[in-house]
C-alpha cells in the first residue's frame, strides 16, 4: 500500500478529496498548536471489498510511543485508530489502486522541543516511509532580529533622472520602521 501524509493546520475529506489549510510544514512551536493529518492511501486492487484497521502513534527520535498528561489519570500514549474499507468502483480495471482519503485532527499537545514523528500502522504492518516526521523549537528567552516584524527607520532610494514631463518621479511607497513613506507625505500604517 502506497501512504501520503501531510501535516496540516486543518484538513478535512470530503467525497475523497482533500482539503488541507496551511499543509505541508514541519517545524512548530514552542507552543504545539492544533494540527491535522491529511492521509491518502493508494490501496491494492487485491486489498479492496476488505476491513483494514489503522493507528497513527506519536513517537520520538528513539522510535518510543510519546506519553502526554491526562489529568488526574495518569499519562497515556499518543494513539489514535480507526477503520476503512474501500470498494472497487465499477468500470475500474482490474489491478488498478483505488483511492483512499481520510483526515485525523489533533488537537494541541503539550511536547517539549526535539523531534517527533506520526508512525502509520495498517493491519499491524507499518513501513518507513509510513511516517510524517516533525520538529518542536525550543523556547528561548532572544530574539532572532530577523524575525522582528518591524524594520529600524531607514531612508531608503534616490531620485535617478527625470520623469516623463522633466519632473523627478515620486518615491515609491516604501516601509521604513514603522511608518510608510508615500510620495512626499508620510501615513501611518500597520507594522508587518
């Protein structure tokens, strides 16, 4: 069975199609928030008209079920299982894969940084590309400037040669700190 998985902010099926928000990443945090699994398996000809049970398990880089706090029950493994059965569409020919979609939505875990992965079983059978892997930032007390959602004020261009009526053009709409320069005025605007 061929496997696709793509970790999402929110996916959902609906007629066998995906529909994935913010799909594709592999890095959070420090703060996990809710997040989606968009799973797609290309399942056997020889495998359809069958009940096949499958359980994704959050596990760590050691390949070890990952345990979160429940409460006052203790701490239970990160597990989540189900069902599918697919049939063989009329017209289909023979030996051809069939198509199954299906989304799992998980909501936000207390993880801690490192790397973490979505194993796939199906019918107690897993393989090593059946898993989705991800990382957890830790927490910092600096900030990367690179990342600051502003810029310090800068003049930023110069005029280089005259416009089409001999005039010097005007500036262009530019971001410097944390107000917009527009033509020969400045506007306050919201920072980046």
């Amino acid at each position: 069975m061929r496997v696709t998985m793509v970790l999402a902010d929110a996916a959902q099926e609906v007629r066998g199609k995906l529909y994935i928000l913010g799909g594709g990443w592999s890095v959070t945090g420090p703060d996990v928030p809710p997040m989606a699994l968009a799973i797609k398996l290309d399942v056997p000809w020889s495998a359809a008209n069958a009940s096949h049970v499958f359980e994704l398990t959050l596990v760590d880089t050691d390949g070890r079920a990952v345990t979160v706090a429940e409460g006052n029950d203790g701490a239970s493994e990160v597990r989540i299982g189900g069902s599918f059965e697919v049939g063989r569409p009329p017209g289909l020919p023979p030996g051809s894969d069939i198509d199954c979609a299906f989304t799992v939505n998980v909501g936000a875990l207390p993880l801690v940084s490192g790397r973490y992965a979505w194993q796939l079983w199906i019918d107690g059978e897993t393989a090593e590309d059946w898993q989705r892997p991800f990382q957890v930032r830790p927490r910092s007390s600096t900030v990367d400037p690179r990342l600051c959602s502003w810029r310090a004020p800068v003049r930023v261009g110069s005029v280089v040669g005259l416009g089409a009526r001999g005039r010097a053009p005007r500036p262009r709409a530019v971001t410097a700190g944390r107000r917009c320069w527009s033509g020969w005025r400045s506007v306050r605007c919201r920072p980046r």
